[in-house]
C-alpha cells in the first residue's frame, strides 16, 4: 500500500510539472501598425521560442507568404534574425520583415507560409490584417492617361493660275512667296530627324547611364526617370507625376501582365529606397538595376527581329 501510494504521488507530481512546462516551440508575428496608405509600407516581425539554441534551428520558406496573400504583399526581410535569451534555457528567435501593400483593402490580410523548425513545420496560423487605404480615399479617380497624338501633315500648296493683268501679276508673286515659305518649312520638317521610338530612347538613356556608373542617389533617381519617361511615352500613363504605388495601381487596373508590372515596381521601389532611405547602391548594384531595367524593357518592347 505505502509503495503504491508513493507511486501514485510521484506520478502526480510529474505530470504537474510537465503541465507547467511551456510549449516546446511557440510561434507568433505581430504588425507595427493597423492602417496605412497604400504608398506607405507595414513592418511586421516574426517570433519563435524554443529551447535553446534556435539560431540555426528555424528555417523560412522559400516563398513567405501563402498563396492567398502572396498577390496582396511584397514582404523583404529588414537585416539579419536575431537571437534573445530567455529563461529556463529557452531563446526566442526574431526576424523583421518590410510588407508593401500592392492594392487596397478593408482590411488585406498578410498570412506567413509556414515555418520550419528542426526540419519540422508549425502548425500555427501566422497573419496579421491591416487597412490599406488608397491616396485621396476610396473614391477619388485615378489621373487619366495622356492621349496619343500623331505627327499632323501639312496639306499640298493649291496651284494658282497665271494672270494677265498686273492686279493679277501681285497675287501670283504673293502667292509665289507664300509658296516659297511653305517649300522652306516643309523642307526643314523633312530634315529634322524623325522621332525616336520609347524602346530605342530608354535603351539608349540606359546605355549612357551604365557608361558612367554614377553611384549614390543620383543614380536611382537618374533610372527611376528613364523608367517613368519610357512608360509614359510608350503606354500614355502619366508616369513622372504618381507615386511608385499609384503607378502600380495604375499599371495594374490597366491589364498589364502581373509579372511586368511587379518587376517596375520593384526596381522603382529599389530606387526609391536608394533617394530617400539612404541606401545608395554601389557600381556592382548599379550594374544589376541596369541589368535588370533592360531585361524588362526587353520583354515590355521587344527590339525588331529579336
């Protein structure tokens, strides 16, 4: 009786504290704020507990977001995972990530596809929801695009006949001058060099601006203007007036292919960072922005027999 009892107490007392033991693994993310424009970008960051050590042992996906939200969000990880002690021999692994919303929404969802620790997936449903409200409130129009317009042609000078009288001798000379002046005009329009196709000007812009690799600020805000200069003579898109994210819409709403449009977006927003966040590229990044620019120009206006 008494070894029973005192086996009965034991096993009681263990499974109280295994009870008390926290979760072996624990995950949660959270967001820095609830409501932003769609132009402005939601920070959110990204929590494993576990037992130590955790610096190695949580491995992301390849694509962080879930297939439903993925469309909704561009997510890019802000520096390097952090590792924090905690007690009882735990650590909790932290990792910051920069969401930018790519429409609006009341409000747009945010899942994380599921993290790996250990070789081993969470279960646990890791999202945040934030309001995404468009520039000017749901109801303002987006800017209407530029009409395309064609070269106007002069119509043929009309042929006059010759008079006898000397009235008739005036109007033929003051025809003749007109005449002349007309053949003159006409003639330097001829000589001026024909328009040069969006394609062939951004390709040639981009050409100089890889001759000179000017690093720092300049050089963002240099390609950001060929990008916007090309899309708005070559799709009539207000381009050098809207923001990076009403672009995006703009370009989106007109049925550009989605690839495209989240390449411009990308490379606007890279050159955006560089202008206003302080993070200048240096030559070998200018040489992959350029890169990058001429693969996308290739495949929004291919070159003739390509």
């Amino acid at each position: 009786m008494r070894n029973t009892l005192f086996a009965a107490l034991a096993l009681a007392f263990s499974a109280g504290a295994s009870a008390a033991q926290p979760p072996k693994y624990e995950a949660s993310v959270r967001a820095d704020r609830d409501r932003i424009k769609l132009w402005e970008p939601v920070q959110v960051t990204l929590t494993v507990d576990g037992p130590a050590p955790m610096r190695a042992a949580v491995e992301l996906p390849k694509q962080l977001l879930t297939d439903a939200t993925n469309g909704d969000w561009r997510i890019r990880p802000k520096g390097d995972a952090e590792v924090l002690p905690l007690p009882d021999g735990r650590e909790r692994w932290k990792q910051t990530f920069r969401l930018d919303p790519h429409a609006p929404g009341k409000p747009l969802r945010a899942e994380l596809a599921p993290v790996g620790v250990n070789g081993k997936p969470l279960t646990q449903t890791l999202a945040v929801e934030v309001t995404v409200e468009r520039t000017g409130g749901d109801d303002t129009p987006l800017p209407e695009s530029l009409p395309v317009t064609t070269i106007e042609e002069l119509p043929p000078p009309a042929d006059t006949p010759a008079g006898r009288s000397p009235g008739t001798v005036l109007v033929a000379a003051a025809v003749a001058a007109v005449c002349a002046m007309l053949l003159v005009f006409v003639w330097r329009r001829v000589r001026r060099p024909k328009p040069v196709p969006p394609g062939a000007w951004a390709r040639t812009a981009l050409a100089a601006l890889e001759a000179e690799y000017v690093g720092g600020p300049d050089f963002a805000e240099r390609l950001a203007s060929v990008l916007r200069r090309y899309v708005e003579r070559r799709f009539a898109i207000p381009a050098t007036r809207l923001t990076t994210a009403e672009l995006y819409e703009a370009i989106t709403l007109g049925g550009w292919p989605v690839d495209g449009a989240r390449v411009l977006r990308g490379l606007l927003d890279e050159c955006d960072l560089a202008k206003f966040a302080g993070t200048a590229p240096d030559v070998e990044g200018c040489a992959t922005l350029i890169g990058a620019a001429r693969d996308w120009l290739d495949r929004t206006d291919p070159e003739p027999g390509a």
